[in-house]
C-alpha cells in the first residue's frame, strides 16, 4: 500500500469521525488548508521530474478531490442532523 493511500485513508476517516461543523473545519484545514497536508503534497509537484509528476499529479490531485468532496458529504449530513435536532425542540 502506498503512502498516498495511507494517507487518503486516514483522512477520509478523520472526516468521517467529525462530531460536529466545527471539528469539521478544523479537519478541512488540516488537509486542504495552505498548510495543510493535502496542500504541502501539491506543491511538491513542482520539484518532481515530468515523468514523477505525470504519474504522481492524478493520484495527488485525486485524492484532493476525494477529500473535498468527502467534507461537502459529511458538511450535509451534519447540517441536516442540527436542523432535526432543532425541529424535534420546538
């Protein structure tokens, strides 16, 4: 298994695991922040040969895009459980 799968892993359970919008912000910003993990491996690419960045860019970029749209699921989810949860108080 490689390291980017490792790490897809990880993150995509992390998100997962958010209670709450904001545990889920603090997650989005540790990947897709501009210091965050995601991000610091997309500027590697700069530093790669053309054949490493052919290979590596669309499993980087992949796993970007997974992870983005992995917080935009979970951000639904959560949002619809908070509006049930104030429907069911009123």
């Amino acid at each position: 298994m490689s390291d980017l799968e490792q790490l897809q892993r990880d993150w995509l359970g992390r998100i997962e695991a958010a209670q709450d919008l904001g545990a889920l912000e603090a997650e989005r910003v540790g990947a897709l922040g501009k210091q965050g993990a995601v991000t610091q491996l997309l500027k590697t690419l700069g530093g790669m040969t053309p054949e490493q960045r052919q290979s590596e860019g669309p499993r980087i970029h992949g796993l970007r895009e997974q992870v983005t749209e992995a917080i935009a699921a979970r951000k639904t989810a959560l949002e619809a459980a908070e509006l049930e949860r104030k429907l069911a108080t009123e």
